[in-house]
C-alpha cells in the first residue's frame, strides 16, 4: 500500500511542491514538506515540536541541506527557493521516486550510477525525527555533508534573523541547541556520523504558499549544525533531532516499531471492516486518521486524549473532536480512544456547553472559548454512536449526569442567546458579534454568516440529542419520557422549516431578518443523522427525495459539497487571495470535504441504495495523490476542477468519509 510518483512528477517542481507529507508523533508535534524537498509552508519542518502537548507547536528544525560528494563529484540534494524566486539548489531534478509508504517517507535519488534512499519518521509520544539515508547502490562509498538548517519560532511566525546568536555546544554524538535564554532547548545527534556546530544564517528563503495566501512569505533559518555521514553501499546511517537530551539513537529499533504501530492501526481495522479487503485508499484513510489523535494530558488525567482538526494550523477544537470521534475511532475499531476523548472533554464542559477550541498558549481550563453552539450537541450524538459499539455502561453511567446537565442549560438558557423556544419547541442561538455554527467565518467584527436564529442542523442534533437522552435514560432504568415528549414537541416545530415555495428546507428560521432560504447543505443533517436510527424522521420522504435532488444538483461535487448553492448573489467559486478575502468566501460557495459523508449517508437514508451511496465516496481515491498525501484536505474551490485549499490533512473529512464508508459497506453486505 503506496502513493508513488516518479519523475513526470517529482522532477517538475511546480508540481512536486503541490504535494506534500505529513508524519505526526501522537503529541501535536509533526514533521512535513514536500516531495520536491522544498519548504512552501511556514509550517513546514523537519521537527514541528509540540512543547505544551498538544499544542505550543514550535519550528525547531526547518530543513536538512544535504550534498553527496563521490570522489570528485558532488550533488546537491536539496531544493530551496529564495526571495527572488530562484530555486536553487534544484535537488529535486535528482529525485527518481518518492514513495508515501503507508504513512512513511519514501525518497529515492538517482545520480549517475548511484542510488540513495532517505526515509523520515517520528516516534510516537516524542518531539523526536529522526532521518535515515541508506546507500542503495554504487560503485564504493559516498559521503553525505548535511546542514541542519534550525529556527525557533511559533509555527504561525516567520523568522528574521538578524544577530541573533543562537548558543551551541557540542556534546557526545551531537550538539545542544538554545535559541535564549529560558527557551526550551533542543538536540541535534547522529550515532552514525559526526556533528559539529555551526552558526550561519540564510536569509530571506520565500515560502510560495504562504505568498499564495497572501501572508509574509519570507523566513530567516540558522545552518546550526553539519552532519558528516559515511556509507559504504547497502550501508545506512540517520540523524536525530529532538527536545530530548538522551532519545533513543537506535534507528532499526525505531523504524520497526513505528512501522509495527501502523501494522496495530491496521489490526484494529481489520477486526471491524465490513469489506475483506478494503480497497487501498480506505486502508490509506485509516493510517491517516491516526494523525489526529493526540495526547491531551490533565492533572488528575495523564492519558487523555483530543483531536486535532487540521494539519498544519488548527488546534484541537470541540466541534471538530465530536463530529469526528466517531470515524476516527469507532469506525476504524479503536473504541478505547473514543472513550478517553469523551471522558477527557467531560471535564471541560461548564454551563452545557463544550469549548469551541483550546488556546495554543495559557490553561485550557481556564481560558477555552465557549462561542459554539453545535459542538454540545455533537458531543451527545458521539456518545450515543460509543454506546451503540461498545454497550459500555460504566461510560455511560459516569456521563449521563453530564448529558442530562448540557440539555437542562439548553433548555432554560445558556451563553450567547441558547435557549429553548418553548412556543416551538426549537433551539435558538446567535448574539451580536458571536459565530456559533459551523459557518463560523469572521473578520474583525464581522461575522460572515450569523445565522442567528434557529438554523436547521442545529434542530435536527437537538430533536436526535432529546431522543438520545430517552433511549440512554432507560437503559440506566431512568425514565426517558420527559425527553421522549420533548422530542415530539420539536418534531412538530421542526415542519416549519419546509420551504414550500423552493421545495427545500429554510437554512435557518427567525433571523433577524426573516426565515433564510439560502441553499445551503446544512439541511442534509436532518436526514442523516436521525436517518439511520429507529426514530421518527423529520421530514416525509417525498421531501427528502427532494432535499437530496437539490443538493445534489446545486451543491454536489466530487470531493465534498459547496457551502452555498452557485446562483445565489453571494456565491464565490474561487477561495484565494488574501485572508481577509479566503475568511469573506470560506462558507459562500466553498467546498467541504466532511459534506461528502453525510451526504452519502443522506442519500442511502432516502434511496435505501448503498452500492449508488458508497459510489458517492470514489472520486476521494484520487484525491490522495494531491495535496495532502493519503489524506483528505479541508476544502476544496466550489467551481470545478475544484482545485484542493485550506489545511491539506483534515480531521472531519478524513472521518466523515471512513464512517460513511463503514456502514454503507456494512449495508451493501446486508443487502
């Protein structure tokens, strides 16, 4: 199982630096760039160091600068740009192949008769990369002069460096890193060669992507050290960056145990999956989906665990988390981790509500932002799918206080206008200023798409979260009536939003400004979510046909669904430019990947046809080879070739595509 180019691709730069790797290390510390060898991202690095786990990412190491010297021929490998535009060095012309091996970084040069292979990866739960060269053909031995070029900067920043004078001291088999006093210092080894410092800064190398996105494209990085390496042919030999003074050095036992990681994810896999074998980009979804997970520790809770969003930027935000715990996890047979997201995440709920995102610094208790509405909702829906699997009441029993706590505040009211609107039986949210929906873009103090009211996806977790609570109610022995009637009053109140006039539900009711009939996919949550459940549907099926024609005609694309229907005066099919224009059309016609399973699911619901849902998912399989490697990005421009943006590795998209994916197997298998 591979994604592999040759060199129609890894020996054209623009396209080569279009795609790019990622490897994670289970703590929100990564390594990533591209397949040219050419940093384009203010992101990208060797060691991305998550110093406060799982967030404080920090650039340590931005790039390794190797040159191959044979007798009294030297080729260099790496590919830099410069402010000018040059590109120089041009390694990549020496790329024959690269290979995303799994989740493994596979590259292969070819110069003249001589093959070297270099292979990056991180050990799980440490801020530690190591990069292995082996010599896998030649004429006799090569010597390899590697300049580690280091930084020290949040991973948002850019460095300019000017004088300033990193301290570094050499130690056995390596040297120690200290960017200042006070910071966090970092270690740069090679068991198999020899370190020696150095302190020179290369100034003004151009990050193309970040120019792109109309943010400062420019980055100082300090050559902090050289690695000399010696290889024999078949010989290898690696390098070593960590926060740690004393990691393990020992590069065959590493690999094997990252690799045996993978092979345990696949195990966990192949216990649950419906389809023997899965095709290859489920199995390459699954690997991906590890990515996210990540340690979350608390005091009184040292093996919590979180999600991360999105790679390169995101934290790890409430919403997220909860829509996407149960791909991720359950779907991928990892129900352990799904408990401990959902009992890590309990204590952090405060007035029925969940944090919307952690800060990157400061306590996560005490300074989360609470400004969410769906994510609460999300959260109850998660657990529901937990219990469904694992039938664990230990679980269920510890959080059913909690779940009865967050409906009691939405129902009397709660921050940023939640409430219960008892005349309708449905939820209501929105305040001057505040983004509380998915469609949560906002510049300075305006917010892009308020839907301040009651929005339809919203209702429809509500109406599913009454009905969850009156079937988790009596399987404790408790009552569920008081939900079970509560559900039916919302039932009856969710028949105002059919549109009768565009036969098509309002997006959102009771604005300030009216009922909105914007087209828009947040409607399908109203058949998918309760769809697959033995509840009453929200809407009949003659609508629901027609909910899943209009979508699919206005807003279905091959790898998700537009955010709003193109003919609409708002609509923008282009997400680019600056960032105050990307924030202005981030949910105006923009795609998104995540859609792409609820539709699916939303189609199967109302066509009972899972072989013509599954097929839904297909075009997902190409996607792989762009952008994020074996990943799925987070959005995707609403006018066609619909040409990948945003993060390139995106946690709700990643899940919503394997859940979807798992049951419709599961359906196709049935019958």
């Amino acid at each position: 199982m591979s994604i592999t180019f040759g060199r129609e691709i890894c020996g054209e730069v623009a396209i080569a630096q279009q795609r790019e790797w990622l490897v994670t290390n289970g703590s929100g510390g990564y390594a990533s760039g591209t397949v040219a060898g050419l940093n384009t991202r203010g992101y990208h690095g060797v060691l991305v160091a998550a110093l406060q786990p799982p967030l404080g990412r920090t650039v340590l190491v931005s790039q390794v600068d190797e040159t191959l010297n044979s007798g009294e021929r030297n080729f260099n490998l790496a590919t830099t740009r410069w402010r000018d535009g040059t590109v120089h060095p041009q390694g990549f012309l020496h790329l024959e192949t690269f290979a995303l091996v799994g989740t493994l970084p596979r590259w292969v040069y070819a110069l003249d008769e001589i093959r070297l292979e270099k292979q990056i990866w991180m050990p799980q739960g440490e801020n530690t990369t190591f990069v292995q060269y082996r010599l896998l053909g030649g004429n006799g031995p090569v010597t390899l002069t590697i300049k580690i070029l280091a930084n020290y900067r949040d991973y948002h920043g850019r460095t300019a460096g000017n004088h300033w004078q990193m301290d570094i001291q050499p130690l056995a088999q390596g040297v120690q890193v200290q960017a200042f006093a006070g910071a966090e210092p970092f270690y740069i080894f090679s068991p198999t060669g020899t370190v020696n410092p150095a302190h020179d800064w290369y100034q003004g190398t151009a990050l193309a992507a970040e120019r792109e996105r109309g943010l400062y494209e420019l980055d100082d990085v300090l050559h902090a050290a050289t690695v000399t390496l010696t290889l024999p042919p078949g010989a290898s030999g690696c390098l070593v960056v960590s926060t740690q003074a004393q990691p393990s050095l020992d590069a065959v036992s590493s690999l094997a145990q990252y690799k045996q990681h993978q092979q345990n994810i696949l195990q966990d896999w192949q216990k649950v999956c419906p389809q023997k074998p899965a095709p290859d980009w489920i199995t390459q979804l699954v690997l991906a989906a590890d990515s996210f997970i990540v340690a979350r520790p608390l005091p009184d809770a040292p093996t919590g665990k979180t999600v991360i969003a999105g790679y390169h930027w995101f934290g790890d935000w409430g919403r997220d988390t909860m829509i996407s715990l149960p791909g991720l996890t359950l779907s991928t047979g990892r129900p352990a981790i799904a408990r401990s997201i959902l009992s890590t995440f309990a204590r952090y709920i405060d007035r029925g509500m969940l944090p919307n995102r952690f800060p990157d610094q400061g306590n996560p208790l005490t300074e989360a932002d609470y400004n969410t509405v769906d994510a609460t909702l999300w959260y109850v829906e998660a657990v529901r799918q937990y219990f469904v699997i694992t039938q664990d009441r230990e679980l269920l029993s510890q959080l059913f206080p909690v779940l009865k706590d967050i409906l009691d505040w939405h129902r009397r009211g709660t921050r940023f206008g939640i409430h219960l609107d008892t005349s309708d039986g449905l939820l209501y949210s929105g305040a001057p200023g505040v983004q509380l929906t998915w469609m949560d873009a906002k510049i300075g103090d305006w917010v892009v798409t308020p839907r301040t009211g009651k929005a339809v996806e919203i209702n429809a977790l509500w109406y599913c979260a009454l009905q969850t609570m009156a079937e988790l109610a009596l399987e404790l022995g408790h009552s569920g009536e008081e939900y079970r009637h509560q559900a039916a009053v919302t039932h009856q109140g969710f028949e105002r939003f059919w549109c009768g006039a565009k036969n098509y539900c309002f997006d959102v009711l009771d604005t300030p400004n009216g009922n909105d009939h914007s087209l828009r996919p947040n409607q399908l949550f109203a058949i998918s979510v309760p769809g697959l459940r033995p509840i009453p549907p929200l809407l009949t099926p003659a609508q629901q046909q027609q909910v899943v024609h209009t979508c699919e005609r206005y807003l279905l694309t091959s790898y998700g669904l537009r955010s709003l229907a193109v003919g609409h005066p708002d609509y923008q099919g282009q997400y680019s430019g600056d960032s105050h224009h990307r924030d202005a059309v981030y949910h105006q016609g923009t795609v998104w990947g995540w859609l792409l399973g609820s539709f699916a699911l939303a189609h199967y619901s109302t066509f009972g046809d899972a072989v013509a849902a599954k097929a839904l998912l297909n075009p997902i399989a190409q996607h792989l080879h762009n952008a994020g490697l074996g990943t799925i990005s987070e959005i995707f421009d609403g006018d066609a070739p619909h040409r990948p943006q945003g993060c390139i590795s995106q946690a709700w998209s990643v899940a919503e595509v394997l859940r979807a994916w798992r049951i419709l197997a599961e359906a196709e298998l049935s019958g």
